[in-house]
C-alpha cells in the first residue's frame, strides 16, 4: 500500500506523536526515503523484517498488527480477535464478496444456511459477504483501521472508542449512524462511498470531537456538508464530490483548517462569502468547480494561504481583496474562459512565484506584473485574446520560466532581455510572431527556447547564451539558415530544425560537442551536410527523412556514438513549394537536376548504430559486404531502392530483429538472415527469385513477401514457430511449395494470412445472426476470411501510397445498432487482377472478440466510399471459435470425424485443397 508523507504525518499525529520529527527522524536514520510525489518508500528487506517480529506470534488474532488478506477474513470471521490488535489493513475490490471460509467453520455455516432456506430456522446466522459490528469489540485498542468496501451490520456504540484513523471507502451507508461514537477520531477517510450526508447535524460533537482529516472525495452521492464548527479539522478533501451545491457556511469558521480541496465538484455554486477565520488555511483547491461564478468578496482573512487554484470555473472577476493575500505563492487560473482581465493590484502579491493563466480569456497584461519580483513561472499558454506583454515584464528578475505557446503575441518587448534568470521560454505555434528582439542574446541563464511554429525568417545572434541546453525551430516556414554564431552553443544537446526552408548548415555546427539530437526531417531545400558534422561525437540521434540530400559527407562515419540514423525519403518526391519566400531559379534548378545519390563507405564505421533508414534514395548496384560491420544495428530499412544484392551473408547482424525491403525491384537473392530476425519485409521486390532457408528464425513473427511472382519456394516455412503474419498474395509460384510447407502448427498460431485463392473454407458462414451460447464454453476467437480482387485499370491515389487495403470492415450490431467496427488487416496490396484470399484470425484478447454477447450479429462489407478503386469483395466467411475447439494435439485429428477435428486441422486440410 502506498502513503504518501502527508498521510503518514496525519497518521502519527492522531496518534499524539510528534508528525514531522518522527519522519525527519526515520529519513535521517535511512529507514524511510520520500520518493516521487512524496511518496514513502522503505526497502523491502526492512519492512520484512518489521513484519516477522510481528509474525512471532503465531495466532494472527494475536499479533498487533494484522496486513495479510487471507489472515484478516479468518479473524473477522471467524471472530478471533483480541486486545492485542491495534492495526488492521483489509482491502477489499470493489462489488467483491468475501471469500467463503474452508474447513469446518465453512461446512457449519453451509449447514446453517440449509436449515435456514428448508425449515426456517437458524435466522440468526450472518450474511456470509457481511461481517458483523460485535466482531471488533474485543479489540478494544484498535486504533488505526482499513475496511475498503466492507459490509457491517450491527450496533456500533463503542466499538471503535479507541480508533484513531478510519479508512472505509467504498462505505454503503447513506449516513453514519447516530450511535457511531468515534470519540477519539483523527482521520475518516469515506472516499468512494454511498454516503449522503456524513452525520446528523446534532451528532457531530458525538462523533468528531477531535477529527483533523475527513476525505470525501469521490462520493458522487454527497449533497450535504454538515455544521463544521468547532471541530478541530485540519484538512477537509471533497474533490469530485459531484452532487454537493453548496457548502455550510460553518466552513468560515474553521480556523485550524489548513487543505480545502473542492476540485471536480461540478455542481458548486457558490462559496461560503464569510472566510474571516480561515487564518491558517494554505491550500484552496477549486479548479473544475464549473458553475462557481465568484470568490468571496473579502479574502483578506486568508492570511496563511499559499495555493489558490481556480482552474475552469466561471469565474469572470477578481476581488479586490486578492491584493491581500501576501503570502500566496501559487495561483492557477488556466481555462476560465469568462477572465478577461487581472485586477490592477496584481502586483501586489509580493509572495507570489507561479501564475498561471493558460486557456483564459485574458485580453492584456496589467503593467503592475513587474511588481512580481519573485515570480519564477508565468504561464499565459493558449491566451488567444493576448497579443502584447507590458515593457514591465523585464522587471522580473526571478523569472526562471515564461511560456507563450499558442498565443497571438504579435512581438515581444526589448525588456525581455533584462531577465537574467529565465532558463525556459517558449513562444511555440505563436503564429502571429515573426522577429524576436535584439536583446535576446542577454539571456543568458536560458537552457531552452522553443520558436516552434512561429514566423522568424532569422536567428538572432546567439553568442552570449552559453547555457542554451535545447533550440526548437521546427516548422518555421520561414528560416531559410542559421547564424555562423550558433557554433557558439556550446552546451546545446537538441536541435530542431524539422520543415523549416534552410539550405545549408554552417561549418560552425561541428563545433556542437554536446549535440545528441539533430532533427532535419522535412527539409526540403537541404542540399548538402557540412563536413564539420563528423565533429559531433555525442551525436546519437540524426533525423533527415523527406529532405533533397543525395548524398552524404565522409565524414560521417566519425560520429561514433550515432544510434539512430533516418533519411528515408517520400516515395512519391514533389518540387517544395514556396510558403511566402521566393526561391530564385538556380535553386530551383538545383532541385530538378539532382545528381546520382551516393552513400559513403565511412557509414559502416557507424559501429553504435541501432537503426539505419535509407528508403528511396533510388541505390543501385549493391549494398556493400561492409555493412555486417553494423553490428548493433536492430532496424535496417533499405525498401524503394534500385539495389541488386545485398552482402552475402548478414549473419553478422546477431541483434537485427526488422529487415525492411519492400519495392526493391532489381533484388534476386536474399542472403542468410540473423536467427534474431523478427520482422522481414520483401513485398512487391518483383525480381526475387529465391530465399534463403529459415528454419534457423525461430522467432520471426512476420514475413512479407506480397507480389514477388518468381519465389518459388519458403524454405523452412514449417520451422517458424513464432510466426503470426504471413502475407503471400499474387506469390502464384509458390502456392503449391506453400501448402506442403504450412503445416497445422504453424496455422494454429498465425494470426492474419493471404495467399493466391478464390475459395474460402465450405464451413464458415457469410454472417453470424445471432451469437449463439454455448453453456460452459466460452468464445476463444473468429476467424474472418475474404476474397478481394483489385482492377489493376483502376485509378487511384492509395495503391501505391498504403501497404495494405483498408476498405473491408468488420461490424458488430446489437439490436439493430452497429457498436464496434474493426478494419481487417488485408496486408499487401496485390498487383494483379486475380482474386486474393486473405483470414484474419482475431484471439479472445481482441477488442472485437471481447465485445460480443450472446445475440449479437456479425458482418462484413466494403466501407462506404473505399479509398481504392476497383476493390471486389467476392467471397468471405465467418467461424466462430470456441473453447477446446483448437485444443486436439495434431496427431488426434485423425481419429475424430470432421466434425470433431480441430480448427487447425480443417484448415490445413482446406489450404492443401487449393
């Protein structure tokens, strides 16, 4: 179970020790850490060891301390407990029974049960799924209790006068009962419970004279919060409490109240006005509150208040009385769409250090936000009504992080480069931005600056921003290169330059030591690398897919520590189109007259490159036997390529696991693969002739060879064990090696097929009209098989573009209603007239399998304006499979009719009939 430190401190403190020394203490000690999200963490060993001085006792309903699920119902039920017991943690899921007791107290209450239902009697015996209140009465030092989702029954006058901290979510009472006598309660936890109203409003001196923490949230069901005053309470958490509309205006008067959190509850209308004796609060959380139009009037009595978050209410004013809050540190008003302005006095909340607005209507900036000297975060995201920053915002000295993205800021103020401390600033997707001021290059604490989407046509110089960790240029339009200065970036590990019109990058790039990550894709005037680039030794990610480079630097094989290397291009190549700059004609002469591509021989020095992407560069001859020096190399994509052969034997790439070669027309022969393969895609290389044996690629889970029209032969077809996709349309050549070789295993575990075929199997059914039940025999899958046919005279703008064809559904109607659709996988587009046949065969993991009930219809049919012309659905099929249906060992089949053979072996039977 995880605590959080908060939850613990609660804890210790209803337990009248000192909180926050006893965890300093632990932390000190090395017994405890506070990880991420101020969790508790101990070492397993530690708590080990914990638990089994608490386990020397042998009898559980005599250990201080019961944990264990299975050992809490024994107690409980069996009404073992003693004084010893003063902790209990029993978690129970929710809408679970208890488990039924074995053994002889578990054939007692059967027997009681019979007598009750035959002869009546016997009344008295207990709901088996519900414990009974006078269970807990001998632990009369229980202090500390978790009953998740447990049913009781029975009176509750001083069962738990000692308890300390109650956690009972999921409770189904409606109202604690009048008799609930927690004198000594410190913490009750109702979340996720049925509760309406906690208690009645006369009983609360009864049940809650010393309560610090009472947490509601979750309960959907709440209306009411009761009369708090007087009441010692320190944190009250109704979030998402969506039925509560209003809060007692007791709540004003809670003075040691310190953590309101009311998030979530939508249907809040109003606050209580009176908050002058909330002197100690420093959290109020009313973010999602929806219909809350207003805060008090007079706040100025939340003088501890640190946190105010009012995110998406319908808040449209301030009070004036928010100048009063000098202590507040934090304020989020993100997506109040009805705030259009701040008031004046903002400046006054000297204690402020992060103000967010992002998602407001906010229209301007008061000029007294320079009065906010220690604000460190302004966050003014998706301000759409925003279009300037006052000159006062370079008075932010502290200001550590400002972001603007997808804002209508139309230019930045000179005084932004007085903030010395800023480290992140963004003005991403600012569409209406397109300079950026001179004084730019005095930021120099700044380690991230993104210009994403933004219209600059220029880097301002850079030399002063020595610190500058992350550059985002991305889908500037408009920048056509990059200062010499940028050299000077000498802490600069990511650089985005993606869609952006630069030509060339400067010589001075080599001088980026620390670059990991360079992002070139889409740039479509990219002509050339320069050779400096060979200088970056920390490089690992070089991104160039869809640019104009034919060819690559020798130098680049020095980049030793390269991972990932992508410059595959577009297989359908346009001439780039200005977007508001004019090229001049030798540019676009440059792009017409391409010159042969060439790859350099150093790429195979690239000894840490794990993936390499090369698709259409339009290579030919052959791919040198030095690429086996790749040895760490996992993906290797050379489809669309002009390549007659590749190295003899790619054995060497003991770790390649994707083999990617579609469209490689010239290619005859396919070399030894690497046992490590799982994924090779040879479709459409039309000049295939044969491939290579496969019965060493024991985990090979998909083999494309869609269209290769001369592969006769799979060899090893009947080894491959792990194979789940097999796409062999328009291979007529090699159906008849294809049926001997797919035997009855490797069907059984293949998850989508095609082959050359125009027949699908005699005893599947168009559609299933009605699910039908089969009594203690689940559904365990469905199998879906089509025949398609696709006019190669038709023209359109897919065949060539998608790998496979989209246009057949598979829909699922309940009473008459289409609930799910699901396209099948038709993979490998075939390149001929002649009909394919393709089987999808969804397993009872499958959201398709999963969402069929009894009755309901099964159908497929082309979508409604397929994107591929001249698509026939001829034939398809349906079989429904059900348990132990597919469970007969292969060399049973035989010794069963038809009827009774398994699924596998009807199916081997119906492709040898092909």
């Amino acid at each position: 179970m995880k605590m959080k430190r908060g939850d613990a401190i609660d804890i210790f403190k209803g337990c009248g020790f000192n909180a926050e020394v006893a965890i300093t203490d632990f932390v000190g000690k090395s017994l405890i850490k506070i990880i991420d999200d101020n969790v508790l963490w101990m070492h397993d060993q530690l708590r080990d060891m914990g638990r089994q001085i608490v386990q020397r006792e042998r009898d559980p309903g005599r250990r201080s301390r019961l944990w264990d699920h299975d050992e809490v119902i024994s107690v409980l039920k069996r009404k073992k407990g003693t004084r010893s017991i003063e902790g209990i943690i029993l978690s129970l899921e929710k809408g679970k029974t208890l488990p039924r007791l074995t053994g002889l107290a578990s054939r007692l209450a059967c027997l009681r049960e019979i007598c009750e239902k035959y002869f009546g009697v016997c009344s008295e015996v207990e709901n088996d799924d519900v414990i009974s209140t006078n269970t807990f009465e001998p632990m009369v030092n229980l202090r500390l209790l978790q009953i998740n989702h447990l049913r009781m029954k029975g009176s509750v006058k001083q069962v738990f006068a000692e308890l300390k901290w109650l956690r009972w979510k999921g409770c189904p009472l409606k109202v604690l009962p009048s008799d609930f006598c927690l004198h000594g309660l410190a913490v009750l936890d109702l979340s996720e419970s049925n509760i309406q109203q906690v208690w009645n409003h006369e009983k609360k001196n009864k049940v809650a004279k010393k309560l610090q923490v009472m947490d509601l949230h979750n309960c959907t069901y709440l209306t009411d919060v009761p009369n708090l005053s007087g009441l010692p309470l320190e944190k009250l958490i109704l979030q998402r409490c969506t039925k509560l509309a209003k809060i007692h205006d007791s709540l004003g008067d809670l003075t040691t109240l310190t953590h309101l959190n009311l998030e979530g509850c939508l249907n809040l209308v109003e606050f209580p006005n009176d908050v002058s004796g909330l002197k100690n609060l420093e959290c109020l959380n009313l973010s999602g509150c929806i219909k809350l139009i207003a805060l008090p009037e007079d706040m100025s009595g939340l003088q501890s208040l640190k946190d105010l978050l009012v995110d998406r209410t319908a808040i449209a004013t301030l009070p004036a009385s928010i100048l009063r809050l000098k202590k507040i540190e934090r304020f989020s008003l993100n997506d109040c769409l009805l705030l259009k302005q701040l008031p004046c006095t903002i400046g006054k909340l000297s204690s402020l250090t992060d103000l967010s607005l992002n998602g407001s209507a906010l229209e301007e900036m008061p000029s007294s936000i320079g009065n906010l000297i220690n604000l460190e975060k302004l966050s003014l995201r998706s301000c759409h009504s925003l279009t300037s920053l006052p000159d006062s915002m370079g008075n932010l000295k502290s200001l550590i992080e400002l972001f603007l993205d997808h804002s209508f800021i139309k230019e930045l103020p000179a005084s932004i480069g007085s903030l010395s401390h800023l480290k992140m600033f963004s003005v991403g997707y600012c569409r209406a931005l397109s300079s950026l001021p001179d004084s730019m290059d005095r930021l120099g604490s700044l380690t991230w600056l993104t210009l994403e989407k933004t219209l600059v046509t220029e880097v301002p110089q850079l030399v002063t921003l020595n610190a500058l960790e992350n550059l985002d240029l991305g889908y500037c339009e408009q920048l056509r290169s990059l200062p010499e200065s940028i050299g000077n970036l000498l802490n600069l590990t990511s650089l985005y330059l993606q869609n952006t019109m630069i030509m060339e990058l400067p010589q001075s790039i080599g001088l980026l030591e620390r670059l990991v990550i360079l992002k070139l894709d889409c740039c479509k005037y990219l002509r050339r690398l320069p050779t400096s680039i060979g200088k970056l030794k920390n490089l690992r990610y070089l991104m160039m897919a869809e640019t104009t480079l034919r060819g690559l630097p020798e130098e680049i094989g020095m980049l030793s520590s390269l991972k990932i290397l992508k410059m595959g291009k577009n297989q359908d190549p346009q001439r780039p189109q200005t977007t508001g700059g004019n090229l001049d004609t030798g540019e676009i002469s440059a792009h017409d007259n391409l010159e042969p591509p060439i790859l350099p021989t150093s790429i195979s020095n690239l000894l840490s490159l794990e993936a390499l992407d090369i698709h259409y560069w339009k290579l030919c001859g052959k791919i040198p036997d030095d690429l086996k020096r790749l040895k760490s190399l996992e993906t290797l994509n050379l489809g669309w390529n002009d390549i007659c052969s590749l190295p003899s034997n790619l054995t060497d790439l003991s770790i390649l696991k994707t083999l990617v070669l579609p469209h490689c027309k010239q290619l005859k022969v396919l070399p030894l693969l690497p046992s490590s393969l799982l994924d090779l895609n040879a479709a459409n290389c039309t000049g295939l002739e044969s491939l290579p044996d496969m019965s060493s690629l024991k985990n090979l889970r998909e083999l494309q060879i869609t269209n290769c029209r001369k592969v006769i032969d799979i060899p090893g077809l009947e080894c491959l064990k792990s194979l789940r996709r097999l796409y062999t349309g328009g291979c007529n050549a090699c159906l008849p090696a294809l049926k001997e070789r797919l035997a009855k295993v490797a069907l059984k575990h293949i998850r989508y097929l095609s082959v050359p075929g125009n027949q699908i199997p005699n005893w599947f059914v168009p559609e299933i009209l009605s699910l039908p039940s089969r009594r203690n025999r689940g559904l365990r899958g469905v199998i879906i098989g089509v025949v398609v046919s696709l006019d190669q005279h038709a023209q359109d703008n897919f065949r060539n573009k998608l790998p496979a064809i989209v246009d057949v559904q598979a829909k699922i109607i309940r009473q008459n209603d289409p609930i799910h659709t699901t396209v099948l996988n038709l993979m490998g587009v075939p390149d001929t007239d002649e009909d394919q046949l393709y089987l999808c065969r969804f397993q009872e993991y499958n959201p398709f399998v999963r969402m069929l009930q009894e009755g309901d219809q099964i159908k497929v049919a082309l979508r409604g304006g397929p994107y591929f012309s001249g698509l026939e659905l001829k034939k398809y099929g349906m079989y429904l499979i059900f348990e132990h249906e597919d469970d007969i060992d292969c060399d049973d089949d035989e010794l069963f009719d038809e009827s009774q053979q398994s699924v596998t072996h009807k199916l081997a039977k119906f492709f040898s009939s092909l």
